[in-house]
C-alpha cells in the first residue's frame, strides 16, 4: 500500500482551496493499492486556509498564526490513518508519494518559512515520520517512469 497526498489525486484540500493534480500519480494511484491523505485538513484545517511554512521549530501561516500543534497532529493521525489500511488490507506500506516543498508532506526542500517562495533544506511534518520508519518517499516531482 502507497500513502498519497491527496491533493494529488485532485482533492480540492489544498491551502487555497484547490489541488495539485498531477496525471502520473493518478495513474499510478489507479494500479496500486493507495490511501489518500491531507495531513492539514485530517486535523481540521479548512480548505481554503492561510498558506502555512515552516519557520524554526515551527509551523506558521502567514498571518502569524503558530499550527505546529495542528500539523504534528493531522500527520500523526494520517499516518495511523495508514497503518491501518495497510493493517486491514494485510499488506505492508510500500512507499509514498507526497506534495514536493509542503510544511505537510515535502522532502527534502520545504518552504523557508518567510512566505517569498524561497527553499530549504527540511521536511514537512508527515514526510519526517516516514523516515523514522524507513518508507521510501519520493513527491510528484521524482515520476520514477522518467528515469
């Protein structure tokens, strides 16, 4: 089973309301066994919501408001979220495929936290608990058919 970022697969549950619907992870999605997932709104942030990035240690949208709390906790949840589904349908969590630069889901390179496009180093919340446990991820930028 694959853990996917729901706006992905066209889920209108990104900040500003939309998505991020990308062609080759919805034809994956269609031949792998998948759970969608959206770490913000799994902890009841709305859609559409300020943007949020992380800055330091934590997680801010861009009216200041401090959502550390809120984004730890919808990734927690997700990730249980996963677990079970792999649990019930007795497979194991193979990988995922997560949104590239988000506070939630991104690897590798996030958001500065200063709301001006610029990159660094880190990952978001959901995307650092799957390292502790060793899941391959890789976000829709990384088509694995393209290499």
């Amino acid at each position: 089973m694959y853990i996917i970022s729901a706006c992905l697969l066209g889920e209108n549950c990104k900040y500003n309301g939309g998505n991020n619907r990308c062609q080759w992870v919805v034809d994956f999605a269609r031949t792998h066994s998948h759970i969608p997932v959206c770490p913000e709104t799994q902890a009841g942030l709305p859609a559409p919501r300020p943007p949020a990035e992380i800055r330091g240690s934590k997680v801010v949208d861009s009216e200041g408001k401090d959502l550390t709390e809120a984004f730890d906790r919808g990734a927690r949840a997700c990730y249980e979220l996963a677990k079970k589904a792999a649990a019930d349908a007795g497979e194991p969590i193979e990988g995922a495929i997560l949104k590239a630069k988000s506070p939630s889901c991104g690897k590798g390179r996030i958001y500065d936290g200063t709301f001006s496009d610029r990159l660094t180093k880190g990952d978001g919340y959901l995307a650092r608990l799957l390292k502790k446990d060793q899941i391959d991820i890789i976000t829709e930028k990384e088509n694995p058919e393209n290499d």
